[in-house]
C-alpha cells in the first residue's frame, strides 16, 4: 500500500510492524495482518512505541497499552525500519 508508513521492529527471532493508514493502524506478524487498531489522527503530537517480549508485541501511543498481538512468524535478523513499502532510499534501517 503506497499510501501508508510503516515502523518496523525485529528482535532477531520475531519482527512486528505497525502501519498507519488513513483511518487505521495495521498490526502485523512479519507479513501476517494480526489486529487493526481505530484512528484518527488529531494534528497533536503522539508517541507510538512498539515492544517486543518475547512472543508478544504490545503498541502504545501516548504511553496507554492500545493493541496487543502474538507473534509466531519466525524471522532472523534484529532490526527497525521506518519508511513505506516502496523500496527505495527514502526508507533506512538502523
């Protein structure tokens, strides 16, 4: 979808990503779509932080636990990303 962000988080062994939409946010297990998430962007500043402990990933904006998901995809590689789904030099991993 050219028209969405993704953050991407891996550990080394699970990886979740988090895709905002334009009215939802998309929790996946690699590439498995697991949960959606309501949204509804304000123009106000928010926090989003995804965790990953050890089959679980948990997504919280402004600090408040919004969507929990299990992982059971296995992935190598540790790794964050942030970009789209269009590969190019716009996206970077750290």
């Amino acid at each position: 979808v050219p028209d969405s962000g993704v953050l991407t988080v891996g550990n080394g062994s699970r990886q979740v990503k988090l895709q905002f939409l334009q009215d939802h946010l998309l929790l996946l297990d690699a590439a498995v779509p697991r949960q959606i998430v309501p949204w509804h962007p304000s123009g106000d500043f928010q926090a989003y932080r995804l965790t990953i402990r050890g089959n679980a990933a948990q997504l919280y904006i402004d600090g408040t636990l919004t969507a929990s998901i299990q992982l059971e995809v296995p992935v190598a590689g540790a790794s964050i990303l942030f970009g789209d789904f269009i590969a190019d030099e716009d996206a970077f991993t750290a």
